[in-house]
C-alpha cells in the first residue's frame, strides 16, 4: 500500500479502529444498541440518539481492503444468489452469511466481525436494496426499517448553488414532507430501542457541527483546486474525508475536519505537493476501487499523472451543507431525499462532476462502470459525454468496487498508461 | 382521441380514460437500440432501452404524453434520461414524459404519498386536456376496466384445477392484448375466446408456474410447452396477475383507483418480502412445477429465488432455475414430472 503522506490519514485509521473495538465491547458487554445502515442514510438521527452506525458502504470497503471479498461473495454465489447480482451493497450480508459457515474465516473478518444489530435502516434506491437488507435483517434477528425513495421529477440546474441556502427550492416539497414523516417513524422506533426521547436542539446542534465540518473540506477542496500542484492525495483525501462523514458533527469528526484541513493548509504553504512531479490532473469517477486502492498512486512515476478529484470530498460541501435549521428535521430530508441524483443521475451528476473538473484543472477522467453493482453504473454515459463534451478525456474503467475476482490490475495499469500516453 | 404511452401495469387506466386518453402500453420489440445506446447503460434491461429508442425515435410522434410510474428503479431513470435528451436538445420532439410517483412499500406514509401523487397525476392530465375528469368519466372507466377485468378472471379460470384448457401460450398473448386495445372492445373478444376455449378438451401435461423476468411475450411459455407441459400461470403482471381484483365501485373513485394500484398491482418495489411472495406462495401449491427465469439481465429477482427455492423444498413442490430460456434442463424436468 503506498505510503500515507499526512498524519491525519494515520489518525484517522487508528480512530476508526478503536471506534469500532468499542462499539463491539459495548454491544456485547453492555448490550448496547447499534445500527447498520445504508450510507445515504440520515446518519445524524442515529447520532443525536446515541446509536452508533455502522454504514454498509463503509463495511464492504473494509472486508474489500482485507482481500476477503472474493471468499464471500463466492460463498453468496454457492447459496444460490447468482453472480450477476449487485456486489457492493452485499458484500457485507455476505460475510454475515459466511460466518455461519463451517471452518469460515471470519475470525479474520475485520476487526472481529460485526457483532449483532438493534436495527438495519436503509433507503429504497434501486430494486435490490431492500431485499439485501430484509434477507440481511432475517440472518441477524434484528428488525429493517426502509425509508421509501420517491423519484425526483424537478431538477433545476447547477444545484449545488441551490443546496446551503435554498434547499427548500431545489427538491419538491412533497419529497421532502414524505421523508420527513418517515423520519418521524424512524425516530420512534429509535425511541423504543433506546429508552429515550429524541431531542430536536441536539439534532440542530450536530447539523450545524456538520456545516462547520463540511467547511472545513469545502477549505481542503479549495486548495486542491487553487495549489499548483496536488497537496493531498486522493486516497488519502478519502479516508480523511470517510472517518468523519460517518460520524459527523461529533466533536471528533469536527476536529478531524479542521486537523485535515490544518495539514493541508500546511503542506500547500510550504509547496510540499502530494506528487512532486505532477503533470497530468485525473478525476476518479464513481464509488472507489476498494480492493485495489494502490491503483490510484500507481500513475505518479511514470506519467506524473497524479489522482486529484473524487466525490468523497467534494460533495461533503456541496451535498451536506444546510443553513437555516429551524426546522432541522426538514433540512436533513433535503440532504437525504436525491443523493443518488446528485451522484448517479441526468442532469445533477454530469453537470456538477463538469463543474467540479474545471474547478480542479483536471486533464483527464477514469470513470467507474461498475461490473458487479450494476444498478448503480447508470448516468455514466452522460457524464461521460458531458467530461468529453468540456474537452477532458475520459476512459471508462470496467471493475467492480469491492470485488476482485475478474479484476487484473496488471491489465488495467497497463491500460490505463496507454490512455495517459494519448492524451 | 389522443394516445398516451405508459410503461408498466401500474399506471391508472381508468385515470387516463377519464381523462379522455387511449393509453398503450410501450411494449416495442427491437432488436437494435441505436438511439438509445447513445444515453442508456447495458445495465438497462432489453425492454427499458427498447422502450426509450422508441421513445427517442419519430414512431413516437404519435403519442401525447408518456406516463411513467416509480415502479421500477429503471423506469425512473428512463424518465431523467428523457428529460436530459430533450434539455439538451439532441431529440426532435419526445412525448412529454410525465412521472408518477406510485410507491409501492406497505406503510403509512407511502400509502399516504402514493395517493396525494394519485390526485396530481390527475390534475397534470387535466393540464394536458384543459379540461376538469368528471366523476362520471371516472366511474364508467372504471366499469370499463373492471368488466375487463372479469373477462380476463374468466380466461384464466381455464388454466386452473386439474384440467386446463387454455395453454400459457394463448393466455400470454390473450391476456396481454388488454394492455393495448380499448377495454370495452377487449372485454367483447376475450368473452367470445373464452366461449370458444370452454368447448375444448382438456390440454395434457404437467402444470408449471413461472417465476422470475416479466413474460411479455409468449416466447418463454412457448419453449416451456413444447416440451409437452402447460404453463398455468406466471407471477408477473403480464399474465395471471394483469387483472388482479375489481376496483371498488362503492368509494370515491380516486381513492378507489389509488388502491387498486397499491394493494393489488406486482411490481419490483413490493416490500416487504411477505407481502411480495404471498401470490407465489399460493399458486406453488396448485401446480405440479415451478420454473424459475432468471436471465443474465435480472439483478434483482434473484434475491429473491434462495428464499423461494426454499419455500418449494419444504413443500417438495418440483422446481428448476434457469438463466437461459433455451436451457436442456427445461425438457428433463418436464419429463420427470410427466414420469410422476
Ligand atoms: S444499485 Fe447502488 S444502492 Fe443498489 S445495491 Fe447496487 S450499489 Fe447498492
Ligand atoms: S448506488 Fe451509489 S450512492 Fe447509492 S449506495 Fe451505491 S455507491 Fe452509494
């Protein structure tokens, strides 16, 4: 694995493993309650009740990075689900199912395993989700909770000049009243699990915790755009990033926000660049390569082509940021209702990653079709064309996020440079 | 009177007639896409690209207005994609695509949504006409859809019990016409073909269920018989289960309309599980074999087979899964059940 350039990226890896080592001891020595959650989940009604989550996205990248992926989802494919099914967000409903398995090796599953839920809470997207969660549900013994996902059918342009102030414009407010009156369910049933009453100023409080630490990236990104060469790299931009989106507004992850931002702050004053020798901008389009993550330094030295860009960072400003939070319960749902709009469809998604490309000088695009999670590869082609369209190159890379099976990263590499020599 | 495309059974009919529509469902057969290509994933399933090429194409000129319900993940996105063509110009003239948001989770919330997303459907295709949907209009659609309906119970009582009369093949093609002709002219034809199977002798063979991809064409059944079974029924919403229960004809007619569409109508985003597989669950028992289709397309259903195939083993009903309609294991299954 290439070298970890900042502090931060160290830290932020040391939290999420002591983090999680007491979420375990917590759940099976004090039984305390904790979710497992979709990531475009209103993670902050779960955090203003004191219920950790555990984000699925965030699990499958985890057993990914352990090379375990291969091994459960085999397993998944021998229960009878066959292989042309959606990957990412099963991977982790795979290794539960794995760990039933005679002489399975989940003692190696990261970190010792997901110990058993209070709940499984995820947003009905696409088709699949809400059967991978109820099958999910089911083996664990723990109640899912979905919350409905009508589709947008007004989208105005350039959003993300809409989203912080005038989010009360940018969706139909008939989306937003529907999830908010789930969220209402959803709060009771936290209520029941926990014992206690939700509280509404501590849910105004993380939000606006979250709005200082999204500024704080919204800092990071602006450097990145601005510095004459990459200060951070993409990986490390992520894990940085990630570690505090799935707690955010807590008091670490606002820290964690402003030590990151610090960091950066400090390479770019002192000129320290990511990849001395940076020539080439690139954009990763899409969910990240979590069992290759070496993948994205592996340009640097022969073709100075150095990864900039992902949505990691650069939608946390864009996507999280709400100001006026009278009702802060109404926010979140603006927050929550089209994040797969924002990231995965026609026109948000190609017009903002154009938008996000100019402002990163980016010179060309790597975009993700995913092979295994197949749902989630549409709007591709848009944004493909539209990268085109505003003269950046793209190459589509055909891979799934955490599946390495069917994955030559030899290949790939060599693939890869010879777009890079093109352009 | 002005056509409308819809492009699944979960668009309100009888709204659409009311309102002075002749609806069709988009059902275009293509063997190539090239419009569509140009926008649209291989992710997408044959029929939605099928479905936006022609929406794409001049064929479509015909059409006022196509109706999209949120009944699929798919379907959802054909509607952003078809908005996106037409913002960025690259299409002469498209059919107005219009969403409905039809939910199909079981819950307070989305029962409450679907219907107010009901009554602006209602009110968008009042828009479209300049003119107000009569209760009246309302109410002898919804005559109209259910004397339909009746037609089509009719036509499957003769593909149940021990002696079936009606092969999966006629029915597919029977039932289906009603998704694309007027319902009081269908009604008339299915009457008078059930008149004529009624005469007939009984069809020998074993009875199948299917499950898995929607059977829009008979194709798949025609593969299936040939090998000297009967398919009996199909849990999609092209066969046994278009016509589904009446609409009340006693409540207010919106209201009545909306739960039709909600309670009694398949789709994809059924949830829970439960309720989803509860047709399944009965018509599994009444048959002799389940085949269950799952081409290299499906992403979704096949979350769903482990748990039925479990379901078929504690009931040692037969069953066989297979990705390919042209499978070998189709004949040898059928031959087993014929050998008892
Ligand atoms: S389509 Fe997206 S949300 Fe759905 S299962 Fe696949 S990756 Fe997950
Ligand atoms: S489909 Fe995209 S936005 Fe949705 S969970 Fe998967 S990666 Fe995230």
């Amino acid at each position: 694995m290439a070298e970890k350039q900042l502090e931060c990226t160290v830290r932020a890896a040391a939290y999420q493993k002591a983090w999680f080592a007491e979420l375990r001891e917590d759940v099976f020595e004090k039984q305390k309650p904790y979710a497992i959650v979709q990531a475009d989940m209103p993670l902050e009604l779960f955090h203003a009740m004191d219920v950790p989550v555990v984000s699925n996205q965030w699990w499958a990248a985890m057993v990914s990075a352990k090379r375990l992926a291969p091994y459960y989802l085999d397993n998944l494919n021998a229960l009878g689900y066959h292989d042309g099914l959606c990957r990412y967000c099963s991977l982790s409903l795979a290794s539960t199912l794995a760990s039933t398995l005679a002489g399975n090796p989940t003692q190696a599953a990261p970190w010792g395993g997901l110990p058993k839920p209070a709940l499984l809470s995820a947003r009905l997207t696409c088709d699949c989700i809400q059967r991978v969660f109820e099958i999910w549900a089911a083996k664990l013994g723990a109640p899912f909770v979905p919350l409905d996902a009508p589709g947008a059918s007004e989208l105005p342009p350039r959003w993300w000049e809409l989203s912080r102030h005038r989010w009360s414009e940018l969706f139909e407010s008939h989306r937003l009243d529907f999830m908010v009156a789930q969220f209402h369910s959803l709060i009771g049933t936290l209520e029941r699990i926990t014992g206690s009453t939700f509280n509404f100023e501590r849910l105004r409080t993380l939000m606006e915790g979250v709005n200082q630490q999204e500024l704080y990236f919204e800092e990071v990104r602006e450097m990145i755009c601005k510095a004459p060469k990459a200060p951070v790299r993409m990986h490390e931009q992520v894990s940085n990033v990630m570690a505090a989106q799935w707690l955010r507004g807590s008091d670490w992850a606002i820290a964690h926000a402003r030590a990151f931002r610090d960091e950066v702050k400090k390479r770019v004053d002192a000129g320290v660049a990511a990849c001395p020798s940076e020539r080439v901008r690139l954009m990763w389009v899409g969910a990240g390569l979590w069992h290759d993550t070496d993948f994205y330094t592996a340009f640097e030295e022969r073709y100075g082509a150095v990864f900039v860009w992902s949505m990691y960072l650069a939608f946390g400003p864009d996507g999280y940021i709400r100001y006026g939070l009278d009702d802060p319960l109404r926010a979140l749902a603006s927050r929550t209702v089209s994040f797969n709009e924002q990231l995965h469809n026609p026109p948000w998604a190609n017009e903002w990653i154009v938008e996000q490309a100019k402002a990163h000088r980016i010179d060309a695009a790597l975009v993700l079709e995913p092979l295994g999670t197949r749902p989630s590869a549409t709007g591709n082609l848009f944004i493909e064309r539209a990268l085109e369209a505003a003269g950046v190159p793209v190459l589509p890379i055909a891979a799934d996020m955490v599946d390495a099976r069917g994955w030559n990263g030899l290949e790939m590499r060599q693939k890869v440079g010879h777009f890079l020599e093109r352009i | 009177m002005p056509v409308v495309g819809v492009t699944s059974n979960t668009v309100p009919w009888e709204l659409l007639r009311a309102a002075g529509f002749d609806p069709v469902l988009l059902s275009p057969r293509r063997r190539y896409t090239p419009l569509a290509d140009r926008y649209m994933e291989d992710v997408f399933s044959a029929r939605v690209k099928a479905i936006f090429d022609f929406l794409l194409s001049s064929e479509a000129a015909a059409l006022s207005a196509v109706i999209i319900p949120r009944t699929s993940e798919q379907e959802h996105k054909l509607y952003l994609y078809l908005r996106e063509v037409v913002r960025q110009g690259n299409s002469q003239s498209p059919p107005v695509p219009i969403l409905y948001n039809l939910l199909h989770a079981r819950s307070a919330e989305a029962e409450a949504y679907g219907l107010a997303r009901t009554h602006d459907l209602k009110s968008t295709l009042e828009q479209l006409t300049g003119r107000a949907v009569e209760p009246d209009a309302l109410a002898t659609a919804i005559a109209e859809g259910n004397a339909a309906r009746q037609a089509i119970r009719g036509l499957l009582q003769q593909r149940e019990g021990p002696a079936p009369r009606l092969s999966g093949t006629e029915a597919l093609a029977l039932i289906g016409a009603w998704y694309f002709m007027d319902r009081v002219e269908y009604t008339t034809l299915a009457q008078e073909a059930l008149l004529e199977i009624q005469t007939r002798a009984p069809i020998q063979g074993p009875r199948i269920l299917i499950k898995g991809s929607l059977q829009d064409t008979p194709d798949f059944c025609a593969a299936i018989e040939a090998h000297g079974a009967i398919v009996v029924a199909e849990d999609d919403w092209w066969g046994s289960r278009a016509a589904g229960l009446d609409i009340d004809a006693t409540i207010d007619p919106m209201r009545a309309i909306f739960d039709k569409y909600y309670f009694d109508a398949p789709s994809p985003r059924v949830f829970s599980g439960e309720i989803a597989d509860a047709w399944f669950h009965r018509k599994a028992t009444e048959v002799d074999g389940v085949i269950v289709y799952l081409p290299e397309e499906d992403d979704v259903i096949g979350w769903d087979y482990p748990r039925l195939r479990d379901y078929l083993n504690e009931r040692a009903i037969p069953h066989l899964m297979v990705r390919k309609e042209s499978s070998a294991s189709i004949a040898a299954f059928i031959e087993r059940l014929s050998n008892g």
